[in-house]
C-alpha cells in the first residue's frame, strides 16, 4: 500500500485515532500529521497475500499471529500500516493497533520506497519487540532482511534463494513470496525452471 504525497491538517493521536474509525480511506499518521494510503498494485497485493499466507499457515496454534494491512502498528506517536506484521504478544487493549511485532514486512513501491527505508527504517528498528523488518522489490526480485540478532545488517535474496525468519522458525523460498507475481525477473526465472522440471519439455 503506497502513501500518497497530499499531507492533510495535523492534528493529536487522541483525534488522529478517533478520526480514523471513521474514516473510507486509511492514513498514516507522522510527526502529526496524516497521510492518506493510495491503492495497491495487483503485483504488491499478490505479494502481501502470498507472505501472509505462509505466515498464517506456519503459526496456527502458535501464540504469534500474521496481521494484515489493515493492523496499524505505533512507533512513539507515529501510526504506520505495515503490508504485513506478526505479534506473538498482541494486546487486546488498543484493538486497533500494535506495540509488539516481532516481523514487520513492507513492500515497496515508488510512492514509498524513501520512507520505508529510511525514516520507517530507523523507527521499526527501535522498537523493543522487533526481531525482522523485511523490505520486498515488486518491480524486480529482491527480498531485503534486516535481523537484530545480526546487528541489524542487510541480508539480500533472490530466486532459488531460501529465507530463514529466525524470530519464529520458518524458512521459506523466495519464489513462494513471488508466486504470480509479473515483471521481468520472476518470468525468466520460471522460464528457465519449468522445463527443467518437465523432461518431456
């Protein structure tokens, strides 16, 4: 989800939530003022979907949980909508937002791409609970991690490559995160791929 340039009237969290509740489009709320969110391509939708699939399905009876977009996560007295999170420790008192991921994944896109990696970057990785923050290419092939327990450093993957999201054991492909998703890299690479696998081919 990419946020759109227009900067609107500041205001107070106390409104900025409130206000929220009621409104058809989703803001982001920086440094007091909010943002509104523009819509997605099918390319970063399919991707949302597709990491928030394996996350669901690797957590169920786990105490951790994936969140979607709609789950806003609070860094100070900012509110940010992440594509996807994962709270193993949610607190049902603020039901509309979180303090505690351990995985937090943005996907990027051009509207976005300056915040999300720079002031997104150094907010979420001051946040206590966090473990993972994971930047995802749509226009390439090109998953980023970032770890805390490696000091933060960046780590890329690519197709054919494996990614271990240490925070809650899952280990997944990169193609799986760029299952039918279109642009240029994930259609060579399956093209190369599929007639190895076929013989007959």
């Amino acid at each position: 989800m990419s946020t759109a340039e227009d900067r609107t009237m500041s205001m107070s969290v106390k409104q900025y939530l409130a206000s929220e509740l009621e409104r058809d489009t989703k803001h982001e709320f920086i440094d007091g003022c909010i943002y509104a969110m523009a819509g997605a391509s099918i390319n970063h939708e399919r991707i949302s979907g597709n990491i928030f699939g394996e996350l669901r399905n690797h957590l169920k009876g786990s105490p951790c949980e994936p969140l979607a977009s709609d789950m806003k996560v609070k860094v100070i007295d900012n509110f940010y909508y992440p594509d996807v999170l994962v709270d193993c420790n949610f607190d049902s008192t603020t039901p509309y937002y979180t303090e505690t991921p351990v995985i937090i994944v943005e996907v990027l896109s051009r509207s976005t791409r300056r915040l999300d990696e720079t002031k997104k970057l150094v907010e979420y990785l001051n946040i206590p609970t966090l473990q993972e923050y994971v930047l995802i290419e749509q226009d390439v092939a090109d998953v980023t991690v970032y770890r805390k327990s490696d000091d933060w450093r960046c780590v890329h993957y690519f197709l054919g490559d494996l990614i271990t999201f240490e925070s809650i054991n899952l280990t997944l492909a990169v193609e799986e995160i760029y299952y039918r998703v279109e642009n240029q890299d994930v259609i060579e690479y399956f093209a190369v791929k599929e007639p190895e696998n076929n013989p007959q081919s």
